[in-house]
C-alpha cells in the first residue's frame, strides 16, 4: 500500500512507487503530477474508489477526475463512499456507473446513534469563553472545535492555549507536515484539543475523541453531519455541541431541515431570526468578548440546562 497527497515530495513518492504497489491511496491533484511524470501507470487498476464522493464529484474534483478515469480501463469496478449524497451529487455519480447498486446503512444526512447532540444559543462575542467552560467539563477527554475561517481557527487556538489548554491547529494554510505533526500529537493524547476548519471535517479517524463543538456552524448544512462524525467512531459514545449565534439562525435551519430533526436545546434561547441575514466569516473571538477571568474554566455553563446532556 502505497499514499500519496500534496505537500510532501514527489521525488521519494516516485521513488516509492517504482517498486510497484497494490493498492494506492491518492489525492487527485498529486496523482496526475505522478502520471505526468510516469511514475505510474494505471492500465493494470481493477478498482476505483472514491473516498467522500459528493465531495470528489463536486466542481472543484470533477476536471481531474474524469482525466484519471479515462487512463483507468473501462472494465473495472467502481465504488464511491459518502455519508450524504446531494441531489446534484448523485446526478454526477450516475455519470460514472453502470447499473449501480446502491447499499445505504442509514438515511441519507442521519447522524450516529450514538452521538449526543445539543446546541446552545449564545452571542458570538460570549462564545470563546463558553467553550472554555464546556472543555474544563471534560479533562484529559479529546475535543475537536471546528471554526469557519483559517485565521479564526489560529486565533482562537491561541486564546484556548492562553488559558491553560492544551491545543493544536489545523487548516488549510498549514503544510501537510504540519498537519500531520498536530494529528500525531493529538491521536496520542499530547494535546487534548483540536481547533480545525473543514479539512478535519472528513477522513479524521480518531476513536478517542468524545467531542465536538461546532464554534461556528457550518453553512454547507451537510457539512454538519460529517464534522460531529468526528465522535462517537468504533461503537464509542459521543456528545456534539453546537454554538449558534443570533446571525447563525439561518444555518441551524438549514442543518435541522438536512437531517430531518430537531437538535436539542440545551443552553440559552432561540433567537429570532433575522430576514435576509447572513453570518459572515468569522475571523476568531473578539477581543472585548473574549477575556475569561480566573476561574473561568472550571465553571459550568450559565443556563441551568448546561453541557449534562451533551
């Protein structure tokens, strides 16, 4: 078994590859690098998986997909994997199978069973010092916090470190052995919380972790389920908590509308929505919001409902 991803060198991935392997795991983008270059060929492939397919299939993956598929013999089986299918998705999907066989394990956008949700209304400007408190609930226990923006995530990971936590950071901006030295060192327990935008939100495979805070909501709805799919992984419980701000209102909507159910209320109150709002990217907690005092983190949350539940 052979990976290959962007970030890293091509000349030891080459390298690596002229020995021949069974099975290669590749981002799209570096896997063309590699044929252009002829390292490989894939005359010989008998399958193609797609890992994540409404997100490989999406705009910004079909391109180099279809030249991928095309240096792939018709005569091989193909198979895509997703925990959601959107309609357009699925659409493009049907452009690469032949009498598909469709095999679902639950309903489309459903979360695990096992996942204990809840969301908690609050001011973007209280939200910093509201997570703080939901993590000094759980000592030593792995939390991924995911937040909308690169340089929101880096900011606040900095604050929460700040605090006393032990935290680490990753997005975009950051080289693949960046990632990688900050998921080594939270797989092994070094640090006990992730700050992370959507790059986490699919393939972090983490039994370990027992929560996950939506610091932002996503505004993709079915980018919910696979960020609190972080939790609850190999038959483990999992509490997902969501943070929604008055602007948010729209977005949790949205992924209640997704998933079909409502999410529990477990912390403040509804606000009311505001027509024809739209959240805007969020950049990290603001200063004036974001000075916990001493002692911040061992208290609960303000509502008397709290994290018990989550």
């Amino acid at each position: 078994i052979q990976r290959v991803v962007g970030g890293a060198s091509i000349n030891v991935q080459s390298e690596k590859l002229s020995k021949g392997c069974d099975v290669l795991i590749a981002t799209p983008g570096r896997l063309i690098d590699l044929l252009e270059r002829r390292a490989l060929v894939l005359s010989e492939t008998k399958y193609l998986v797609l890992d994540e397919a409404d997100q490989m299939l999406d705009i910004g993956f079909i391109h180099a997909l279809r030249k991928i598929a095309r240096l792939i013999p018709a005569d091989r089986q193909t198979l895509l994997f997703s925990a959601t299918m959107p309609k357009l998705m699925e659409e493009l999907a049907d452009s690469y199978l032949t009498d598909p066989v469709r095999v679902q394990v639950a309903a489309p956008g459903k979360a695990a069973e096992k996942i204990t949700q809840g969301v908690h209304f609050t001011n973007q400007g209280d939200k910093a010092t509201l997570l703080s408190e939901y993590l000094a609930k759980h000592p030593g226990e792995l939390a991924v916090v995911f937040n909308r923006t690169k340089h929101g995530s880096d900011k606040l990971a900095r604050l929460l470190e700040g605090w006393g936590f032990s935290v680490t950071a990753i997005h975009g901006n950051k080289s693949q052995g960046q990632r990688e030295r900050a998921l080594a060192s939270f797989r092994a327990g070094e640090v006990q919380v992730l700050v992370a935008t959507d790059v986490a939100a699919r393939g972090l495979d983490i039994p370990q972790v027992a929560h996950v805070y939506n610091y932002d909501l996503p505004n993709v709805p079915e980018n919910y389920v696979h960020r609190i799919g972080r939790t609850a992984r190999a038959g483990r419980d999992g509490r997902a908590v969501a943070f929604c701000a008055p602007l948010e209102m729209d977005d949790l909507k949205a992924i209640e509308k997704a998933m079909g159910a409502a999410i529990p209320v477990i912390g403040g109150e509804p606000h009311a929505s505001v027509p024809g709002a739209k959240a805007p990217a969020r950049g990290g907690p603001r200063r004036g919001g974001s000075g916990a005092p001493k002692g911040a983190k061992a208290a609960g949350p303000k509502s008397d409902r709290g994290p018990k539940t989550a």
